[in-house]
C-alpha cells in the first residue's frame, strides 16, 4: 500500500481560544441559550468530590482531540503522552481501568496491547454536554473497579422550550495544519426529538521548542446520532447509534494507528416519578466494538520488514437502575450491571491480514449488585454511603498450553462520606472507600510473563485493593474563593508493570499513595479575576522500598481572566516542577519511568470578542515563548525517528489558533 505521508509544510493559522471555563457544578443543567461570557479560568470550584464541567467551551491549551487532551486541564490530571493525540489519562497517578471512561453510561475499551488505542482515543469531548469527574472510590453507580474516579462524558435530552431547532458548532485553524469542525444538531418537539452530533479533527506533525519536527499527525471523525421518544415530561426511550475512525503517528512507538474504527449501539429507557417512592427506573443495552489497524509503512517510510497487527475489541453491557424514596431525607439508588467484553486479533507482513481469520484470544465478563444511599440528617449535614459486590470471569484463549479461566466469584465494594455546611457557608467533606479491582486484559494477556511457561501471572496475579480516605472544604465569600481536595490510600496487591530484564513482567506490590488538589480564586476589580490551582500525588512501592512509579510532578496554573462587554482575555502560566521520584525500568502497560525529569514553565494568553449574540471569535498563542520541554509522564522517542535512547518526545512549541463559536 502507497506510503501515505503528511504535507512537508506547516500553514500557520491564526489562532487561539480561551482558557478553561469556570466549571459549574450543579448536578443537572438546561443548555445555554447564548454563548458563555467568561471564557477563561486556571481554577474550577469544588462540590465534594464530584467535579462537573461543560467540555463544549473553549479552553487553554488548544482545544482537546480527545478525552485525555480534555481531562489534562483538570487539577490532579495528566497524560501518557503519545505525540501529537491519542493520550492515555492519569489521576492522582493512578491509570487504566483504575479510571473508567464512560460516554453516555457506556465503556468503550480499546484493542491494542499496548493501549495505542486508549479509551481516551474513541471520545471526542466537544460532541458531549456534560463532564463529570467523581474523585476517589467514593461511588458505587458507575461499574467495578473505580479506584481512582469516574470520568463521564454525557449528552443530555434536549430541550425544545425556545424553539423546535437546537444547533452549535465550532470551527478552529491552527499551527501544524490543526482544523477541527464540530457541529451538534437537535430537531424535536415535546414528543420526539432527532440529535446529530459530529466532529472531525486534523493535525500535521508539530514542531518542539527548538524547531524539531516531531512526528505526531493525526486525522480522525466521529458521528452519532439519537433518536428519542418522550410522550410526557417523565418518560424518556433513546435509541443511539455512532461510528467513527481515523488515523495517528507516533513518534514514540514502532508502528502508527492506521485505523481507530469505532461502532457503537445502544438504547436507553428512563421513567420518573412512578409512584411517592418511587422516583425513577432506568434501563440500557449497548454494543461498542473497536476495530485498530497497527502497521510501519502506511504512515511512515517503510522498513525492511513491513508488519501490520488487526485487534478488535467488543463490549456488550447493560444497566437497570432503581431510585428509591424511602422518607423525605432519605434516597436510595439500588441496581445491577452486567459487562462483557472479546478481545481477538490477526496479523501479517503488508496488508496479507486481511485475508486471515480473526482469532479470540481472551473474553472477560463482570456482573455487579450496588446500593447507595443519600440520608439529609440535617439541613447542613448528608450521609453518603454505598456497597458493591461483583463477580468478575476471565478466559485465556491463546494457545492450548495457555488456556484458562480465571473466576473471582466476591469482590466487593464500598464508602461512606459525610458532607457538612458550617454556618460559616464552608461546606467540608470525608469520606472512606474501598474497592477491589480484578485485573484488566492490558494486566492479564499483555504481559510476557503471562503465560504458565514464563510465570502464569494470569493464574496468579492477585485483584487488586484500594483502601481511600479522601477529605475537602470549599471556602466561598463575595469577592473571593478557596477549595481543597486531599486523600491518602492504602493498595495491597497493587499491580504493578516490571521492564528490568527488556521484557514486560507483571506482579503484586503493597503500595500507599497520597495528594491533593487546591485552587483559589480572587476578585481584582469588577472585570478582572486571578486564580490559581496546584496538584500534587505521591506514592510508594512498599515492597521494593521505593516510589511508585508514572506518578506526574507537582504542578501549579496561575491565571489572569478579564470579562468587559464583548471581550475577554485572559493569561495561564503552567509551572511543572522536577520529578526526582521515580522508579527506572517499572511503570503500567504503556509508560514506564526514564529517570528524573526537568521543571518547567509555559506562558500561553488569549481573547475573545463576541460578534454578536450567537458568535463569538476566539484568538491565542499557547506556549508563547516557544519553550522546549517534555513531560515527565511520557514515552521513549523511536530510534527511527531519531530519537536517542530513552528521550522523552516534546511538547509543540508556540502554537497559533483562532475558533469561531456558533450557537442557535
């Protein structure tokens, strides 16, 4: 197949958008009918540990491609970087399945063993309506193993009350050839409602701080579609569909992305006050299959050998839900979910692997029971508490010497949490998790080690147990606020990723992590506003007596915001302080430590101008002094590429962008 290269030159676009939007956190919202005024933002406010934002503003830096572009921006986040896009997302470095990522209550896994194709990969941020980041194993609603969060990216039912026809879109241009389109359209009335949202992003190789053109292009689209049916205010039935693809290269790895193809079905039923006490019943089926093309000739110049690997993944699931209203102050959330997922693969020299067979080589199941309550003791004071109990299955199909199954018949689950507003207006928190997290395919099939012949991890590898305190306040007055998230964990067989020796090894290790996450914000004057937000995690390998390693380094946003009339402006300074706390050689199933890493700061400045009610233009430059720095949690640079030994891949230097936003 014809080598499929990139533009050897680099259209500077003008450019450049907002910072982040100040993130509200109310539990639902009705859409907008005109665009956000203020724009930009280092911080987000803070209702216990739940964090809500709309991932349809603009934001600094450049807008996302994916989910893990996105998340970044949130105190606590940082990204696996892959180049260009196509990132894996960390909190409070904690990685993987630690992290679900669910797009409208559904998971979408991806295929590659080497996570090429993170979940991260198939979302495309700007096409959903809400954001909601739960902190902590401090929720039991949303599937097994959350040790860390839960990240969801929802769309909501729209709302006709202005008119029959909703419609934004967003256009952006670039440096590095950067164009996105994003267009969401709902036509309905009270009765039914049809909803297209769709987005295409397009990005050339970028150049670093010192003007070195890192291979990191990438094409990619997604389109979905809803049809809904709503005969009164209670009753909702959505049937959904969505299909998407693209391309990526990778400067960091031995082949590219040639294809993310994505397919997805589902459908949803929602019916609310059924009778006193109970609220609300929900119920969804859905189908997400993943279909990954790896090869080393299509996207960059071939070698010797050309080689191309096909893996498919596909995840079936559902959900049934009860809200339960047993008293004035007390609710209760009661429900099961049930998750299966195959994995399968074929490969060959050039293209002959479309001629081959698909062969499975691993299944996983997961069935889970979960209640969670919410008593109001008092006005000022909620109780929240859960417990979960799953029954997770693995199938080992490889090779004859190899299979096996693998059935985990109890692990449960579970918090409490106390959530307190003093007279004051502090409100305050805290709250004590545990859950247990059978391993994932990336822990069980991936590693070398996994087969009976060179340790049998799949037989042995023990789940893993997360015991968290997590703990915060927000402090609120006219002019001014202050918020803070912090908690300390215990992980007893902490499953953790050994490459001394060359080859990937997999093992339980006793771990303790640690962090918080702080943010303020001040009033100036009436159109001038600082905020500020630092993050930091911390964490221990008990067994070998040393730090856990792909823990990100600490780091500060300080930001200036201006809001007068039509305009905005506003200032971010990203400060990145040096990792000295590593672990070489030991990581997850994508990154591993290189050794310490560099401080840094960027300086990156924007402004926008509202043309009128339904149009604004947005107008930056991200790393405004052309800084050359990488990220600590990264990968190798590829040999071929020019890349010696383990160096880590670079951030873009000065990038230009201009969006206009449209909204009717």
């Amino acid at each position: 197949m014809k080598f499929r290269s990139l533009p050897k030159t680099t259209p500077l676009a003008l450019a450049c958008a907002a910072l982040f939007a100040p993130l509200a956190y109310a539990q639902e919202s009705a859409p907008a009918k005109t665009l956000d005024e203020v724009l930009v933002t280092a911080v987000h406010d803070q209702s216990a540990v739940q964090v809500v934002t709309d991932p349809k503003i603009p934001r600094q830096p450049i807008p996302a491609s994916d989910a893990a572009d996105y998340l970044k921006t949130i105190p606590g986040f940082a990204a696996v970087r892959n180049g260009g896009t196509n990132g894996d997302p960390v909190f409070r470095g904690q990685f993987g399945s630690r992290l679900p990522l669910l797009a409208n209550g559904t998971q979408m896994l991806g295929a590659c063993p080497g996570r090429m194709d993170a979940p991260s990969s198939y979302i495309a941020p700007e096409t959903f309506d809400v954001l909601t980041l739960i902190k902590g194993p401090q929720t039991v609603l949303w599937g097994p193993g959350a040790s860390a969060g839960v990240v969801r990216f929802e769309r909501e039912r729209p709302d006709f009350a202005a008119g029959p026809v909703n419609f934004t879109a967003s256009l952006l241009g670039a440096s590095a050839g950067r164009n996105d389109q994003n267009a969401d359209l709902a036509v309905g009335n009270s009765q039914f409602y049809a909803r297209v949202s769709a987005n295409h992003s397009h990005g050339q190789d970028y150049e670093d701080g010192n003007g070195k053109s890192i291979p990191s292009g990438w094409d990619k689209w997604n389109a979905d579609v809803a049809l809904g049916w709503t005969p009164d205010a209670d009753t909702l039935v959505e049937l959904s569909a969505g299909a998407g693809d693209g391309w990526a290269r990778y400067a960091a790895r031995g082949m590219d992305g040639s294809q993310f193809r994505r397919d997805s079905l589902g459908l949803r039923l929602q019916k609310k006050n059924l009778t006193p006490w109970l609220t609300k019943v929900e119920a969804q089926v859905y189908r997400n299959e993943a279909d990954h093309v790896m090869d080393n000739f299509q996207l960059r110049k071939p070698g010797m050998m050309t080689m191309a690997s096909n893996v498919k993944r596909t995840v079936t699931g559902g959900r049934v839900a009860a809200t339960i209203q047993a008293a004035p102050s007390l609710t209760a959330d009661i429900g099961l979910d049930v998750l299966r997922n195959d994995h399968e693969g074929r490969n060959g020299p050039g293209m002959t692997y479309l001629n081959k067979p698909w062969v499975r080589d691993a299944k996983f199941a997961n069935l889970g029971l979960f209640t969670e309550l919410r008593w109001q003791a008092a006005p000022s004071s909620l109780w929240v508490g859960g417990l979960r109990l799953d029954r997770a299955q693995a199938w080992d199909y490889r090779n004859a010497a190899s299979t096996g199954k693998r059935d985990e018949s109890a692990l449960p689950g579970g918090f409490v949490r106390w959530e307190k507003t003093l007279a004051s207006g502090v409100t305050t928190y805290v709250g004590l998790g545990h859950v247990q997290r059978f391993p994932d395919y990336w822990e069980l099939i991936s590693p070398k080690n996994s087969a009976p012949a060179a340790g049998n991890a799949f037989a042995t590898l023990e789940p893993e147990k997360t015991t968290q305190l997590d703990v915060g306040a927000n402090w609120k007055g006219e002019n001014w606020q202050f918020w803070t998230s912090a908690y300390a964990g215990m992980v007893r067989d902490f499953i953790l990723f050994d490459y001394t020796g060359g080859a990937s090894k997999v093992r339980n290790v006793q771990a303790r992590t640690a962090g918080f996450e702080l943010g303020s914000s001040y009033k100036l004057a009436s159109a001038w506003t600082a905020q500020a937000t630092l993050a930091y995690s911390w964490g221990r390998n008990r067994t070998d007596g040393t730090a856990l390693p792909q823990m990100p380094p600490l780091e500060a946003r300080l930001g200036l915001d201006y809001a007068q009339g039509p305009w905005t402006a506003g200032a971010l300074w990203r400060l990145v302080a040096a990792q000295h706390r590593y672990a070489k050689g030991q990581g997850n199933v994508v990154g591993r430590d290189l050794g310490a890493s560099s401080g840094f700061g960027v300086l990156s400045l924007n402004a926008s101008y509202r043309v009128q009610k339904n149009l604004k233009l947005t107008f930056g430059v991200d790393n405004l002094l052309d800084k050359a720095y990488a990220e600590h949690l990264n990968l190798a640079g590829n040999a071929g590429f020019g890349f010696p030994g383990n160096t880590r891949v670079s951030e873009p230097g000065r990038t230009l962008w201009l969006r206009a936003d449209m909204q009717f």
